[in-house]
C-alpha cells in the first residue's frame, strides 16, 4: 500500500495538493462568473496532474508519470479550450439566474465538507487506517463530489452543468491517485478518453439547444413534465 | 464456437454502422441495420446455449460470456432485430431520408454498445461501456430535433453522466477494499473481486455497493432517479424508445445483479438487499402514481418501464432461486412486451398526429387488427394470464413470500392491482369512448409486423415455460448465489 509508507514530505506535499483541489472546487462554487469556474477547474486539473506525477515519483509507479501528462493535456488543456470554445460562441458570461446565492452555496458546501469528513473518519476508523493521507484522499473525493452535485442542483446554465460534472469526475480522478495508485493503466487511459468524447458531446447538445430551444438555461427546459 | 459467435454479435453492428457512414444512403442503412440485426440475433441464441457450458474469457480476461451475460444478451438482440424491423417503416413516416444514415448508424452503435456492457468481464471497464450507451443514444433521443427532444436528450445526458459517476465512486472504493487483500495492481474482474470480497472491510464495500447500487440504478430508471427515464423514453423515436427499454435497462440492471453477487460473498448484512427492495418498491409507487394520471401515450408506457424495473430489481433484492429466476424471465417478458407498446404507441401516434391520450378516439375501429394486437399487450404488461408476465411476477412474488419481505410482496401486490385499473383505463378511453372527426394515415406491414412478433412469444411464454428456459435460469441462480460455477 502506498498510503501506509510515506515519507512525511510526502505525505504533507498529497495533502497540501489534494487541499489546494477541495478549495478550487469552493472557488467554482463561489463565483458566478463562468471564466472563473473555468480557469479553476483548468488549475485543479494542472493540480491533478501534478500529484499523479508525485505519486508515480515517491511511490515508484512509474506509469503515472504517462498518466500525469494525459491528465495535463486532456484535462488541462483540451476539455478547457473545448469549454472556451463553446463559450465564447455561446457569448454567455455569467450565471444570471442561480438557485442559492453564491454565498449561500459555500455555506451548504461547507457542510457537504463536513459530512464527507465524518464519512471519511469513520471508514477509516473502522479499517484501522494508520495514514491520514488516505483519510483525507478519501474526504477530498467525497467533498468533490457533494460539490460538483450542488453545483449542478442550483446552476441553470449548461456550461455550468458540464463543469459541475467535470468536477465530479475530477474529485474521484484525485481521489483515485492517491488511494489506488497501481489501478490498470488501460482503465485510466480510457476514462480519460471517455471524458473527452462527453465533452465533445455536450458542444454538440448545446448547439441544437440552442438551435431548437432557443436557450441554454435549463429555467427554459420545462415542456416535459407529469 | 463461442469466441466466433461473440465476434458476430458484436461485429455485426460495427460493421453495418460503418456501412451506413459509407455510404450514406437511406435506403441501404435500412437493409444494413436490418441485416445486422438479424445476424446478432441468429448469434444471440447459441451464444446463450453455450454459455451454459460455463464462462468463457477473452482477451486478457477482458471480455467474458457467461450465461448471466448471454441471456440479457439474447434479450438486448431480440430487441434489436424487432425494432430494426420497425424502424423501416416507422422512420419513413418522418420524411428525413437524407439524415437517416445517421440514425441507422447510431441505431447499430446503441447495439453495440449494449452488447459490449454484457461482456465486459472488468468492473471498470463494464463502467465505460455503460457510459457509452449514455453518448450514443443521447443523440439518438434527440433525433428528432424538436425542442422537446432536445430537451429530453439534454436531460438525459445530464441526470445519467451525473449519477453514473457514482458508480465511478463506487468502482474505484471497490478497487481499494481489493488492494487491501490482492496488493495494489490486479485485474478488477467480477470473479476477482467475489473471491477476494470476504476478506474486505464489510463497511467499506457496503458503501461501494450503495454508490454504484444509486449509480447504475440511475441508468435502470429505479426512482428516485428515474427522472430521465420519461421524458427521453417519450421524445425519441418509437424504435429506440423500444431499445433503451427493453435492451438498455437490463444491461444497466446487469450491473448491479454483478455487484449483488460480490455482497452477498462479502455477507455484508441484509441492509444492501433490503435497499435494492426499497428501490424496487419506489419506483413500483412512482410508476403506479404516475401511470393513473398519464395523459401522454408514450410516457404511459415509460412509466410502465419504471415500474417493471422495480419488479426486476424486487425478484433480485429477494433473491433465492425462484427472485433470480423469476427476475430474469422478467426481464424476457418484459423486452418483448414493451417493444410491442411502443410500436404500438408510435402506429396510433402517427396515423392520429397526437401524442396525447385525450385526443386518441376510436382506436379499434380504425384499426381493428393492431389495435387488437397493441389492447392484448396492455393486458400484458399490466400482469394479466395468460402472458409471460403473469408468470414471471408471480414467481417473484413467491420469492419475496418464503424470505423477510413479506411486507413488500403485499405493497407490490395492492400497486399491480392500481396499475392494472389505472393502466386498462386508459385503453378504455382510447378505444371505446366515442370518437372525434380525426383523419388516420394508415401504417405500412413493417410496423404492424413486429407486433405479432412480440406478442406470439409472449403469449407462448406465458402459456407455458419452456424446461429449457427454466433449468437455464435455474444454472444461473445457483452460479449468483456462489454454490458452483
């Protein structure tokens, strides 16, 4: 297990990595501006990527570095310039009609924070888990994940619904290197891919909903209902 | 034998979806949708009967038949091949030749796909294959373009991607209470993690198994996650309607029957089966509620999907020889039946250019033949003799008696009666009340035929079991409940 022999510099570099994640992920709920949730899911990419590299250095996994650099490609580089794109011909820039307040929003995340943080302790509690590494990893993921729900509960917009999902995989991405670190290198690889092809999908959505729905605010998708 | 017969199921569509970008002509994407439909399922049979000769691996261990797989297999093809069938004629009535090569060849992908999630032998390989049906059959939901499509296909993209990524989370904790017992690198396969998973930390795997239960339960349609389900089982075309519910759903459901059985060798506790049974139970109520005050044809019949998944997930979550087998003759049933309400549906749809049930009049006397054949599939689904599914939701409901859900087999009980009256009602209004001054267009042979097609199995199979079905479905609840394999 990686996670049971670090060296505290290691241990604390994960941390301050998978730290520095959760409070991007806190960025994108606090802003209303759909540049910044874009910058900031690009930077916790980049973020991403650099841990799987520490991982692959101070766990001797030296397929993650291939891992690390698809990671910044993909997820640092592509889906956020595909993102760009649909934005900037949407010429959407802003969040206008938002369930929660932003800062009501961080407050419900925080609690998400919380909770996920008293799921994670107890798991690890009932594993013996001596590294709170794992615990943490494991805390982050879930964190991410209340997050990147919440995200899509109170946004309309679609961009905004596509990067909440971005984040939801991007906090089990995270959580993934950390815990499970000698995962398939096919299986990693193909996630990665199957992310892009999501992304690619959704521009094409976005053009027939604006195209045939006239909108991309998900207030104006209210046909189907009963 | 077997290896070559998998590669012609899965070949089969790859190769008339390439057909269909190559030469982009409707006419030939039709034949070669068709043609491949039927060579899948002319496949799909031995497939099935071998598979009972125990599992077949593949590829590195990637790829593996087993009867489990082969026999949602064999339903996803049947399916298949009654709705190529339909789609001939039924996608002329929309008067969009030039795009439907694009439809065909989606139409084979969305197979494929399918077929792809039943062999997938890796837990998270199994997960990318499930999210591939999502991708390819969104733009399939979304055919038709109107706004209201789009707007099913948008949801659809959204609420599943969302909650498979659950089952994500709960793959990759799975992955970690297996590194706990097999070291950091293996092989995710099911068998793997069912032998390992007594040495795993029992409240670890409950919490995987819960996530990737609300996960993959999200692309079954058991509510509360169902929310997709209607609107994109509405808005697409009749065909596809037919695939996603009778050939996706239970290569969703497949999952969660996989990851059951590594539970129940984990002997986590009841709380997981008790869960699947909830799950069951709601999506019966949501589909009863909503099936009594429906006025859309087809998402009558979506919501009628809803409620026979919770069904399915009820014969699973009780569990013992007769809910396994009960469930999966369920999922035969089923497949065949609700493939013949949504032809049926999208027939009356077109010739009466209405999609609401309060202004469809006089079926039967304008179609006196489907009109028959689509009233006797509405005795069908609701449960009734003499049809496959009285058979198979029987035998369920025995299984929930002999166990401790006793309380549940009479909820479900009083819920399949509302729906029978609910369900009945509505046909009632469509057929006998009087009728308005409506112009119908008829309907070509290609869409009345896979009626009859659907309807006369069903109606042997509830006639009588055949002993080859039933000691095929017997081999694979023994093998699920670990006793030999």
């Amino acid at each position: 297990m990686l996670t049971t022999q670090l060296d505290p510099l290691a241990a604390s570099l994960f941390s301050l990595m998978a730290i520095a994640s959760l409070v991007l992920a806190f960025v994108m709920l606090g802003s209303r501006w759909l540049n910044n949730y874009l910058y900031a899911f690009a930077l916790e990419s980049w973020i991403i990527a650099a841990l799987s590299a520490s991982v692959a250095y101070y766990g001797g996994y030296p397929e993650l570095y291939l891992i690390a650099f698809l990671t910044a490609l993909f997820r640092g580089l592509v889906l956020p310039f595909l993102i760009w794109r649909i934005m900037r011909r949407l010429d959407v820039s802003r969040e206008l009609h938002e369930i929660l307040q932003p800062s009501s929003a961080l407050v419900v995340g925080a609690l998400g924070v919380v909770f996920a943080l008293v799921v994670a302790y107890h798991i690890g509690d009932s594993m013996g888990l001596a590294s709170r590494v794992a615990v943490l990893a494991l805390t982050v993921m879930l964190s991410m994940k209340l997050i990147g729900f919440l995200m899509l509960a109170v946004r309309r917009e679609a961009l905004s619904q596509i990067l909440g999902l971005l984040v939801l995989e991007n906090g089990i991405f995270l959580g993934a290197q950390i815990l499970i670190p000698g995962m398939p290198l096919l299986i990693e690889i193909v996630i990665l891919f199957d992310l892009l092809i999501i992304v690619a999908c959704f521009g094409v959505l976005i053009q027939y909903l604006v195209a045939n729905v006239g909108s991309t605010s998900s207030r104006d998708l209210k046909r189907l209902v009963g | 034998m077997a290896g070559a017969l998998l590669l012609t199921l899965m070949l089969a569509p790859a190769v008339a979806a390439l057909g269909c970008i190559v030469f982009r002509q409707a006419r030939i994407a039709e034949w070669l949708n068709l043609g491949a439909a039927s060579v899948s399922f002319a496949a799909a049979i031995p497939l099935t009967m071998l598979s009972a000769g125990g599992p077949r691996h593949y590829w590195a261990n990637y790829i593996v038949v087993d009867m489990l797989g082969a026999w949602v297999a064999l339903c996803g093809a049947i399916v298949y091949l009654l709705a190529s069938i339909y789609a001939v004629g039924y996608m002329r009535l929309l008067g969009e030749d030039e795009k439907l090569w694009g439809f065909y060849a989606l139409f084979a992908l969305f197979a494929l796909t399918i077929f792809a999630c039943v062999v997938m032998n890796d837990a998270g390989l199994y997960w990318i294959a499930v999210e591939l049906t999502t991708l390819v059959s969104t733009f399939l939901v979304g055919f038709e373009r109107a706004a209201e499509s789009i707007e099913a296909a948008w949801k659809y993209i959204i609420i599943v991607s969302a909650g498979i990524s659950l089952a994500l989370l709960g793959t990759v904790l799975f992955y970690w209470s297996g590194s706990f017992v097999l070291g950091p690198t293996y092989q995710m396969t099911w068998d793997v993690l069912r032998e390992a998973a007594p040495r795993m930390n029992p409240q670890l795997v409950t919490l995987s198994f819960l996530l990737v239960l609300v996960g993959y339960g999200t692309k079954v349609g058991l509510a509360p996650m169902h929310t997709w389900l209607p609107d994109a089982h509405s808005e697409s075309p009749a065909p596809i309607s037919a695939m996603l519910s009778g050939a996706l759903l239970n290569a969703a459901m497949l999952g969660i029957v996989r990851y059951l059985a590594i539970v129940d060798s984990a002997g986590v506790g009841p709380l997981t089966r008790t869960t699947l049974v909830a799950f069951g139970i709601a999506s019966l109520l949501v589909g009863t509620l909503f099936i009594v005050r429906q006025n859309g044809v087809k998402r009558l019949m979506a919501y009628s999907s809803v409620e026979h998944m919770g069904v399915i997930a009820l014969g699973f979550g009780f569990g013992g020889p007769l809910g396994v087998i009960g469930a999966l003759y369920h999922m035969l049933n089923h497949s065949l039946n609700k493939s013949l309400m949504f032809f049926g549906a999208g027939n009356i749809m077109r010739s009466l250019g209405s999609k609401d049930i309060s202004s469809l009049r006089g079926v039967w006397i304008r179609f006196p033949v489907q009109g028959a054949l689509w009233l006797a599939g509405a005795v069908a689904i609701t449960g009734a003799p003499p049809f496959g599914l009285f058979l198979s939701e029987l035998v369920i409901l025995r299984a929930g008696l002999t166990q401790s859900f006793a309380w549940a087999v009479y909820i479900t009980l009083v819920l399949l009666i509302v729906i029978f009256v609910g369900f009945l009602n509505h046909f009632r209004v469509m057929y006998f009340e009087p009728e308005e001054k409506q112009s119908a267009a008829p309907v070509s042979a290609w869409c009345v035929a896979p009626m009859w097609l659907s309807l006369i199995p069903l109606l042997i199979l509830g006639l009588w079991w055949p002993h080859a079905i039933w000691d095929h479905l017997t081999a694979i609840a023994r093998v699920l409940s670990g006793a030999g394999s």
